[in-house]
C-alpha cells in the first residue's frame, strides 16, 4: 500500500484541481479552498516518491 500512496496523492490533487478549475467562475472562496487542497496532495505525493 505505501508505494500506491504517492500516486494516490497525485489523482486527489488531479481531481482536486481540476474541480478549482470548474468552479473558478461561480464560487471564487472554494475554488481557491479545492485549488489549496491541490496544492498540498500535488507537494505531499512528490515528497512521498
């Protein structure tokens, strides 16, 4: 499961982001929430490699 995890961290931060995307023009406050939660998975799975 530990060499999965990385992984798993880079599709939540796929996911993540792309819903930042989305919801960028219709609510700014849980795009930019969403796009931070991004940002921490994205740094979290490139440390864990």
């Amino acid at each position: 499961m530990r060499e999965f995890l990385p992984v798993i961290l880079l599709a939540v931060a796929g996911f993540l982001g792309g819903g930042a995307y989305a919801m960028w023009r219709t609510a700014r406050v849980p795009a930019v929430l969403l796009g931070a939660g991004a940002v921490l998975a994205l740094v979290g799975g490139l440390l864990w490699i």
